[in-house]
C-alpha cells in the first residue's frame, strides 16, 4: 500500500482500531488523527497507535494521500463542510487524494457530501465496516476488530476506479472482505440486522427498568435477558444519530417488526399452540442455518452472501465392502410425507425421512405456508396438517434448490391454493423441463407462466376453478401422474392420468393410506376432488436408489458381502434388482414386510461376475435414478450392456447418458452414446479371477449431479489409479453422509473443500 500519510477524523472505536490493526500489519505511511477530545489523542499517541495528533485538521492535512472520516454520523456534515473549506485552500494534493467514512447509515452522508461539495467527488468513497462492540473510545481499540468481518463500499457510478481500489486495499490490509453494495441497499439491509434489534434491546431494558420490581427483574434475568439486550449497553449518542440518520429504512423495518408481534400477541392470547408453534419452528430453524452460515466466514451484522463451497471426492483405488447398512430414508416418500401431512387433517409422525437438501426444501416450503412442522431430528418429523385448505400464503418465492420432484409436484398442489405462488430453483433445476407439468395443468384450468422454453421459474395464480381432466401421458413420469394428482384433490370431478409404462406410485399408496380414494383401472390411476386426507404415521424406507450405489459396489468387488436394511422394494421401484440379476449378480431378499403401505426388504449382495445384457426396456423407468450406479455395473461386466429407451435421462439433474459417457471416456472405459441410451463394452474378461484393474483413475466433473458423483465414487473399488470427482456438493441432496458410510464399508474417498465465487 502506497499511503504516505493516512488521516483519520474521529478517534472513536472504529477510528481507533483502524490505526492499531494497521499499525500491527505494518503500514508503511505515517497515521495521524485529528479529534476533538485532546485526551483521546493523548490515550492513542500513548497506545503507539498514531504517530501525530491534533485537533484541527489544518496542520495535518498537508501530506495528506487519504482521509479516513470516523466521526459519529451527525457530526459528519459539519466535518465535511469544514474538509471542502480546507482543501480548497490547496493544503493538499487533490489529485492524489482519497476520502472514505466508516458511518452506519450510508443515504444522510451521502446527502451531507452533496451539500459540503455540490457533488459526490470522484475521489469519496463511502463506506461502513460491520463490526463494532457495545465498548466506546479509542482505550477499546482492537487491532482484530476487521479481522474476517465485512466491510461495504457503496461507490457510485462515478467513483474513480483507483480511490475504490486503494480503500479496499485499506481494509483488506486489516483482515476485512470487502464488498459493494449501493446506498440504499446497504440502508435497507443495516436496518434490519443492525439498527433494528438495537432498537428492541434499548427498548426492552427501558420498558423493564421502568418497573418497579426491577431490582428483582434484574437480579433473577439471567440467559435470555442477557443475550438479548447485551447491546442495550452500546454508545446513546452514537445511536440517537444512526435513527435520526437512517429513519425511513428504520420505519420500515419496525413496521414488518411490529406485524410479526401483533401475530404473535394473537396467538399467545387466544393459546393457538399451532401458530405459535409454525412462528418459533421457522424462526429456530433460520437461527440454525444463519449460524451454519455465520461459521464459515465471521460477520457481524447478519446478512450473508452465500459462500459456495466447491466439494470434490478423490477415491483411492482399490478396497472391497462388507458390512451390515442402511443407507437414508427415500427420496420421493420424504418429499410425498411432508406434502400429504401438511394437507391432512390431525398429526403426521414421519419416521425414516430423508434428512437430504431436497426433501428439507420441501420441509422448509411449507413451513413458510404456514404449517408447522417440528423436526427433523434424527429421521423423525411430526407435521401438523392444516387440511386440504388451510395452507397460507408463502411470504415470497418458495426454493426448490435442486429438486424435480419438489417443483412437479408443487406445480399441482399449489395450482389448487387460493393464492398465488411462485416455483424457484438452483441452475440445473432452472433448466429442466416444467412444461409436461404445465401444459396438462392447464388444461384443468390452472393459470400457469414458465420462462421460455417451458422452464422454471413457474409463476402460478391462484383461486383458480380446477377440473379432472383424463390425460395420457406422454412420457414414463412418477412426478406429472403425482403432480396431476395432487391437482385433482381440488379439481372438480375426476382426474385420469394414463401412464404409457408402470412409473413409482409412492403418491397413490400414500394417499390410500391418509383414506383418500384413489383408484386404478389398468395403466390408469384415477380420483375425484373434494375428499379429505386423515393424518396418520409414516414409516419411511431406506432409498433403493441410494442402495443401488452400494449394491453396485459390493456387484463388481471380489471379496465383498454387504446386508442393506429396511430397502424400499415397492415394485415399481426394484428395476435395478432385476437389471443386477439378469447381469449375474448374487442378490438375496430377506425379512420382507410391508411397512405404511411400502413394502421392504433387507438386501444382501456377495460378489459374482457380472456380464453384459441387453436391459429389457419395460425396466427403464422402474430403474430410472439408478442408471449411473447401473453404467459402472456394466463397465466392470464382461461383454457389452446396451440400454435404449431412456432418453429420459437426458432431462435429469444432468444430462446423465452424455455425463456418464464423458466420465467412462476418462477412466477408458469404451462407450458408444445413442440419443436414447448408451452401449458400455463392460471390461472384464471371461476368466476374470477378480484380482485385475478394469479401468484407469482421472478427473471427472460430477456436473453437479448427485448420481453421477456417487456412481463414479463406487467405480473407484475397480479402478488401477486415483479418481477425482468434482462438482460433488449435491450429493446432500439425496444422500447426506455418503462418504462417511462409503468409506465405514471399505471403500477410500476423502473429501476436499475449495471456495467457489
Ligand atoms: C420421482 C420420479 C422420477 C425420478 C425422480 C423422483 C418421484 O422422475 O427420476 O428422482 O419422486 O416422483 P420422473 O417421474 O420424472 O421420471
């Protein structure tokens, strides 16, 4: 940094600590500081934090390459007007010259640099550092005080590009991350992660200071009282000027503040345990993910950018599988408990759920319409239904994350509501195709808008008359015939939905078990709107598809002998169990029950050579998520496997034929891709003895689809070098703790973390 000399106005805590972690990075200028209070100077100049002092600008300022403003935000016109007065003197060189703030309220300055200048100088740059103590003056100095917290710069549009460079480097030169934001941003956002909870807190100790019991108030508060009102301590006069400053964007936030009490007020008074219950849930769980997000990086003020994570799998080649697992609860029954329970009328205790980013975000869309869930911990949810009509609506658009099914099957639930709603996602869920969904919800008179090409966002009106429609479906989808059902809970007559092959029918089991009629005339399932759904429990399966990653693995390693627990085997669902054994594989069912309707198993697989088939197309879409898992079986095969029909699979979380090609293509697997499948040239041989290598190592790009980051994880048993597989966060998605359970049955994957932008 080439500052040969910083000034800084206002030697408070900010001011203060600035100087001190400057000086303790070594800045290579001269810090001088001008305050009022010739005592603070004196405490700074003793601290060894400044090297000059005084009270005046004037004798400071020549030399002058930057001027740091930290007076209280009031204070800040007459100490603008007075810098122009100066500067027009020529007491510095105003070409080199850079001026920053540190005020908490960014509009009123902006306002005061206005009437001091007549303008924004090009050379002024404002900015606010969020970080702070409810300790004041400069004997409070922390040199750490920047250290990983956030500081905004609030430029404008013609701020010189070099005096925004220079200020960053200032600040980043004490530990902070730099950030920009406009004005009147940074005044909305202050307003209510700063000013507004101290605004409660100086409120909430005065309101009880005034009570006459309250000595006793204060000696028996404890916790609570305590956390909640530490900043009740902070500087008054500091703050009286930060509300006079900042009033509109105050005004507004206490305003959302004070509707959100008045709700609760309400719900305390007439004891709706529900309501109370929905508030505190939602609010719990915000707490919990904003300090999930607090940890990564420290920040103060509470409004967050998310940091993305860049996740990577490198697995050693090499290791077998043994061992007695159950892998989580499944997908599509977490996303469908949560949906019906919701709807029904009385308690739904969910056990099993898959605590995975998908089926949470269908958690977490409901608890924003007002339902209140409690959980999950530990796989077990309990969901007060409001009924079919008792949903509320959303406070703004509800996200998917990642999620087909959450988005399909939203489009036909919410279709029905009252009120309108709005359907988001991640990137590979905003390219995905919505309009097989759209289009027959229309036709059953829902008011629907996509973005071009039919893809998310979906915008969807609401109070819209529904009525059954009898539709033939023009692909193999679990998730429209679910969609279109959930419609005709609140459409008027019947609602048909013709598959063109068996697809998963977790919706129609689960909606028979909540009493609700649904019927089936041979590839047709049919209900009629008007009904009712009663709640009762919910017991959730291990996922097939999650399974089918291990089954793979103990398939195509010598040695291994692994028992999976409690697997859904419904029978739409266990095509990859009649794919593995056409193949060759030793596969063997015990302990089948039938548990809420679902029926389970306990798998256990040993080791056998596989060989390539032709896989019979009437198991396409009873074996649809588990085609990455089934690739590898066929790369480690003798003979090749060819599979059409599935072309599917280029409309999931990625275009998973292509995908998985590209990664064969690395480990030197042969492939040849059709538009509707793939032929792999498996590469074990006739005699196999199960001690060779198949395949090479490599760097694979998971595209960030779940599958095909886990597929490749199992390939890794066979392998003769290294896989690194990128991309591989959204393996949460599904299947949260992946890794760990891999790696307990003997496989050899370590996690690597990088920060994305
Ligand atoms: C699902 C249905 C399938 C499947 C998806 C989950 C469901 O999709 O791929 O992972 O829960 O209904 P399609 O029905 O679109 O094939």
């Amino acid at each position: 940094m080439n500052e040969p000399r910083l000034l800084i106005v206002g030697l408070g805590l900010i001011g203060g600590s600035l100087a001190a972690a400057l000086k303790e990075t070594g800045f290579p200028g001269e810090i001088v500081a001008c305050d009022r209070n010739p005592r603070e100077l004196e405490q700074a100049l003793s601290q060894g934090i400044i090297d000059a002092g005084d009270t005046s600008m004037v004798n400071l300022l020549p030399r002058t390459t930057l001027i740091l403003l930290a007076v209280p935000v009031l204070s800040m016109q007459t100490v603008l007007v007075e810098l122009a007065r100066l500067l027009d003197k020529g007491l510095v060189d105003r070409e080199r010259l850079v001026i920053t703030d540190v005020g908490s309220t960014k509009a009123s300055i902006r306002a005061a640099t206005i009437e001091a200048f007549g303008k924004i100088p090009s050379n002024l740059v404002l900015g606010h550092p969020i970080a702070g103590s409810e300790r004041s003056g400069v004997a409070a100095a922390n040199p750490r005080l920047f250290d990983r917290h956030k500081v905004i710069l609030t430029p404008e549009k013609d701020t010189a590009p070099d005096a925004l460079a220079r200020v960053r480097r200032l600040w980043q030169a004490c530990g902070a991350e730099v950030m920009e934001m406009t004005v009147e941003r940074h005044d909305q956002v202050l307003a209510r992660t700063s000013h507004l909870p101290h605004l409660l807190a100086f409120s909430l100790v005065d309101t009880l200071a005034r009570q006459h019991q309250r000595q006793d108030i204060f000696r028996y508060a404890a916790g609570g009282f305590r956390d909640f009102t530490r900043i009740a301590g902070s500087d008054p006069v500091m703050w009286r000027d930060i509300f006079l400053a900042n009033r509109d964007a105050v005004l507004d936030a206490l305003d959302d503040f004070q509707a959100g009490l008045a709700g609760l007020r309400k719900a305390v008074e007439q004891a709706d345990g529900d309501s109370m219950l929905a508030i505190f849930d939602r609010a719990s769980h915000a707490r919990r993910y904003f300090d999930t997000l607090l940890n990564q990086s420290s920040y103060q003020a509470g409004y967050q950018i998310m940091q993305q994570t860049i996740l990577s799998f490198r697995v050693s080649p090499g290791g077998s599988v043994s061992r007695r697992i159950r892998v989580p609860g499944d997908k599509s029954i977490s996303h469908r408990s949560i949906m019906l329970g919701a709807l029904a009328e009385g308690v739904t205790e969910v056990s099993g759920f898959l605590e995975g980013e998908d089926s949470l975000a269908t958690l977490q869309a409901f608890r924003d319409m007002g339902v209140a869930i409690e959980g999950p911990s530990q796989g077990r949810v309990t969901i007060h239904g409001v009924g079919l009509h008792g949903l509320k609506p959303p406070p703004g658009p509800i996200y998917l994350g990642n999620s087909g099914t959450g988005m399909r099957l939203f489009a036909g639930l919410l279709s029905g509501q009252a009120f309108d709603s709005e359907l988001t996602g991640d990137a590979s869920l905003t390219k995905r195709p919505m309009n097989r969904v759209a289009e027959p919800l229309r036709q059953m008179g829902a008011q629907i808008d996509t973005a071009p090409e039919g893809r998310p966002p979906l915008k969807i009106r609401g109070g819209q008359a529904l009525k059954g429609i009898d539709y033939e479906m023009p692909v193999a989808s679990a998730q429209v015939k679910s969609c279109l059902l959930l419609a005709g809970l609140y459409a008027k007559g019947e609602t048909r939905v013709r598959e063109p092959a068996p697809t998963r029918d977790h919706t129609e089991r689960m909606l028979s078990g909540f009493g609700y009629p649904v019927r089936r005339e041979g590839d047709t399932a049919i209900l009629s709107g008007g009904g009712t759904l009663q709640a009762g429990p919910i017991d959730v399966p291990a996922d097939i598809s999650s399974a089918a990653f291990f089954l793979v693995a103990a398939a195509i390693t010598p040695g291994s002998d692994l028992i999976l627990e409690h697997v859904g085997i419904n029978p739409t669902r266990i095509g990859v169990l009649n794919i593995l054994r056409a193949m060759g594989a030793d596969l063997e069912l015990s302990g089948q029950q039938e548990v809420g309707g679902e029926p389970v198993a306990d798998i256990r697989i040993r080791y056998a050579p596989l060989r390539g088939i032709d896989i019979p197309v009437d198991q396409v879409p009873l074996a649809i998520d588990e085609f990455p898992a089934l690739f590898i079986a066929a790369a480690n095969a003798c003979g090749t496997t060819r599979l059409r029909g599935a072309e599917e699979l280029r409309v999931k979380e990625s275009d998973r034929i292509q995908a998985m090609a590209s990664g064969l293509d690395i480990l030197g697997v042969t492939n040849t891709v059709r538009e509707d499948g793939i032929d792999i040239e498996g590469r074990a041989e006739k005699d196999d003895d199960g001690s060779r290598v198949h395949y090479g190592g490599g760097r694979i790009d998971s595209l960030g689809d779940h599958r095909i980051a886990m597929a490749f994880s199992i390939a890794g048993l066979r392998a003769g070098e290294p896989i690194l597989i990128e991309n591989c966060a959204n393996v949460a998605t599904s299947f949260p703790g992946f890794v760990d359970l891999a790696n307990q049955v003997g496989m050899l994957i370590e996690t690597e973390t990088r920060e994305g932008s």
